[in-house]
C-alpha cells in the first residue's frame, strides 16, 4: 500500500513538473536526441556487421594464412 502512494506522489510530481517547465524538457530532449542516434546507430551498426560474418572471414583468412589450406565459406541460412 505504502509504495501505491509514493508512486502516485511521484507521478503527480512528474506531471506537474512536466506542465511546469515544459520548456525546460524540450531543451533536454534536443541535447540528448543526437546522442540516442549515435548510440542506436553505433549499436544498429555492429549487430549488421555481425549478422553478414563479416567478422568470421576476417578470422577465416587469418587460420588460412597459417595454414595454406582452402578457405571454408559461410553459408547462408
């Protein structure tokens, strides 16, 4: 029961500061938008990388180099 009230205090403060400086919010927003997009793209970027294997030829041509043996390709699934 004691954690329903402090949660409907915090989010009646939350609302009002909202209201309140609304102005204020948006000037945060803007500064962090830029960095949500480094951040998403950097992470949208290596799961990509990850994804064509890119990764693993780089590994494969390496083992080859040591080896002199062919090359094992990746097959798509």
């Amino acid at each position: 029961m004691l954690s329903i009230v402090f949660g409907l205090i915090a989010l009646s403060l939350g609302f009002w500061g909202l209201v309140k400086y609304w102005w204020y919010m948006v000037d945060v927003l803007i500064a962090i938008l830029p960095l949500l997009l480094i951040g998403g793209g950097a992470i949208a970027l290596l799961a990509g990388i990850r994804n064509t294997g890119i990764q693993t030829s780089f590994r494969v041509k390496k083992n080859v180099a040591e080896e002199d043996g062919p090359a094992p390709r990746k097959q798509d699934e």
